[in-house]
C-alpha cells in the first residue's frame, strides 16, 4: 500500500490515472495532457507500473497503458474504517443542526 500512496502523491499521476479511468491511452496521449517533458511522462508511468496502479501493452510500435483499479482494493479498504468515522460525525452533526432548526420555530 505504501507505493499506492507513494504513486498518487504526484498530481501528474493522479492526472494520469483519471484518464486512464476513462480510457485506455498511449504515452503520447498521456504526455499531451500534461504539462512536463515527454521523459517526465515516462518516469510517472513506470512508478505508476512499479505501484501497480496501471498495466502497459505493446500494439505494434505503441505501448497503450489502462488502470488496474484493484491496486486500490487495499488503500479502498484502509480508507473505510476513516470513511465510518467521518460518516458518524457527519450524522452527528445533522442531528444537531436539525434541532437547532426545530428550537427556532
């Protein structure tokens, strides 16, 4: 989980991961949505490989890089136990914001 982490640390890859989201994209493509050199790009994509977070094939001369959203699975299940505890409060809160409605009338 650490390199997950690690690789969604960086804006470019967060930016490359959600389009990899949407869809399957080569180097170029990828390299055209961001605002860094070409070699920059390749750095991102092989820390992203490396975490686990994208797969890479070859088609004919391109290399086409797609998500593998359950290199999240771990990170998805870490986050849960926060997503309860802020649920909890957040629930608490509108009780309290409904009664402070229900005491003005």
């Amino acid at each position: 989980m650490d390199a997950v982490l690690q690789a969604l640390a960086d804006p470019s890859r967060r930016t490359v991961l959600g389009i990899l989201r949407e869809h399957p994209a080569t180097a170029g493509e990828l390299a055209a949505a961001l605002p860094i050199a070409r070699p920059g790009v390749s750095r991102h994509l092989r820390v992203l490989r490396e975490a686990g977070l994208v797969d890479v094939h070859q088609d004919a001369q391109r290399r086409i890089y797609t998500l593998r959203p359950e290199a999240l699975v771990d990170l998805d299940d870490w986050l849960n136990d926060y997503r309860a505890l802020w649920q909890n409060r957040l629930d608490a809160l509108h009780t309290e914001i409904a009664r402070g409605k229900k005491a003005r009338k």
